[in-house]
C-alpha cells in the first residue's frame, strides 16, 4: 500500500520532524481537494452537501481556516470518505504544503502505516484526537471537562471537587434540562418521550457550552445515543469517560438510593451489560478514560487529576 511509500514532499510536519498546526492544516486541505477531485465534484456542490458556506470551504482548502472535528466529519460524509480515510495517504503529497513559507521535507509514510494497522474504531479515534490538538482545539475545548459515562461511575462526585479545584462552575446537564423543560426528568420522559427528551437535552448542552468558557459538566450516559449532540460535546469540551465495571455500576446507584435500575426488572444486570456494550465504542471517543473500578473517591480524584495534569496537593 502507499502508506509504505516513501515521498520527499511534505504531510505533516517540517524536515526536523516538528508537526507544527499551519503545516497539518494546509496538509488536511489537501486532503479534501484531492478527495472531492476523486469525486468529481464542485466545491459549491460539496457545499451544500455539505451544509458549510462555501466560502469556508475554499478556505479549509487552502490551508487558512480551522476546522473542527464536527465539519469535518460533515465534508468526509459528503464526499463519501471516513474521517480515518482521509488520513490515510495515497501517493505523492502536494508541494504547496509548507511550514512558515517553505516546502516542508518530512514524509507521512509512517504516520499512515501506523494509522493503517489500527482497527477502525481505533484509527477514527487518532485520527479526532489529531485533529482536535493540531487544528487548535485542545486548548479551548480543555475550558470545559465534560464527564461521560453510565450511572454510578462516580460523574457527578468527582465533577464536583474536579470544579471546585478548578474554582469553576459544576454544571450537571440533567438538572439544565429539568430547568429548561421545567419539569423533571421523569416528567419529560413521559410527555415527551426518549426523542422529546433528546431534543431538550441537544439545547441544554448548546447554551451551556455557549455560556459557559469555563466549566465541569455531568452529562448524561445516554447522550451518545444521538450523534449531533455528542458530536457537538466532542467538539467543544475536552471529554472523560468515567467507567466502571457492571457490578460496580449497579452497587454504586443502589447504595445512593436510586432503585430504578431495577425496578421489575430480574435482568438488570444483563441490561446494563448490553448497553456499556452498545455504548462502549461511543465512550473510547473521549479524549481520556478514568476507571472507578476498585477504588475509593480519593484515589478516583487523584487519578482524575493526574490524567489532567494538574498538580496533586
């Protein structure tokens, strides 16, 4: 395969081997213009397939806008190409990539092979983090830490002191959508339904993350059930999955109080099976992962801050 193939142009960083973020930039420009090439298709028409002005096509093109990972997923959709794909390099690099007004001599050779052995859950999984730390995200997005995962993985706990040592807002999603719906959950639920409920939860999230430059949010297991909302989550706030094992789950929101995990239910535990199942390779996305399982709050809230890098008292 190409990957293997070794180019003098440029993909990813200069000669000394520093990817710096107008280089990877102008490489995924590349990248698109070769894409829609294959395709045959005008940039108006990926456009509006698309659904992003032209305008900011032709500068994603070019190398002089930023993109996030939710348009880029969008221009990827349209041209019929996976995120992963589009970094999967086929030949020679353009020349016009290029670091600070010169051609850049590093090859992606590697970078691509390496892409290319990963399974592709996994490789979609590089291929967002890349694109959320080169394309200028990481540092806005870690403004905003949003915990992730089922119930009685400790979000809410840890969220808590994790704002208070940030001496930032706690925001959990579940009572901003009671607050906008004006009604409890349960409530919602019932009137609404699971799409209903959705829809609430989708505005909640955007005029929290457009309130909010600074904050620790809670949010829901099930919000990686609807991509458009998670996606936006991805997109704007640096992600924790919190996970636990199942027992672990279950022990955790019974001992709170909160029997209805298994209420009328003799398969509570198969339930909650299938659906970390279900939900786990949505869960991976995140940019970090914290494991409960086995330990005390302490210690879940020391390893929570380490993995952040922020310094342990």
């Amino acid at each position: 395969m190409a990957a293997a193939h070794t180019s003098q142009n440029s993909a990813f960083g200069a000669s000394r081997g520093v990817v710096t973020e107008d280089a990877f930039l102008s490489w995924i420009g590349h990248r698109i213009r070769e894409a829609r090439a294959r395709r045959g298709v005008t940039r108006k028409q990926l456009a509006a397939e698309a659904d992003v002005s032209e305008r900011h096509l032709a500068q994603l093109e070019s190398g002089e806008g930023n993109v996030s990972i939710v348009l880029l997923r969008r221009i990827t959709a349209a041209l019929s190409v996976s995120l992963s794909d589009l970094f999967m390099t086929g030949g020679e690099q353009s020349s016009d990539v290029t670091d600070n007004g010169k051609s850049n001599a590093a090859s992606s050779s590697t970078i691509a092979r390496i892409l290319e052995q990963m399974p592709v859950g996994k490789r979609e999984q590089v291929a967002a983090r890349i694109i959320r730390e080169f394309a200028g995200e990481d540092s806005d997005r870690r403004g905003r830490i949003a915990l992730i995962g089922l119930r009685g993985a400790g979000k809410s706990t840890l969220g808590a002191r994790l704002a208070k040592e940030m001496k930032v807002s706690f925001i959990e999603l579940d009572r901003e959508i009671e607050k906008d719906a004006r009604m409890p959950l349960e409530e919602i639920f019932s009137l609404y339904g699971q799409s209903g409920y959705r829809r609430i939860e989708k505005r909640a999230l955007d005029r929290v993350i457009r309130e909010k430059e600074r904050a620790v949010i809670s949010v829901g297991g099930g919000v990686v059930s609807e991509k458009e909302t998670y996606d936006a989550l991805l997109a704007s706030c640096f992600a924790v999955w919190v996970k636990a094992q199942p027992e672990e789950h279950m022990s955790r929101v019974i001992a709170q109080g909160d029997l209805r995990a298994i209420a009328d239910n003799n398969e509570a535990m198969e339930d909650l099976r299938r659906i970390l199942g279900a939900r786990e390779p949505f869960y991976r996305k995140a940019d970090l992962h914290l494991d409960t399982s086995g330990r005390t709050v302490e210690q879940s809230f020391r390893e929570l801050k380490k993995t952040l890098h922020l310094k342990n008292k």
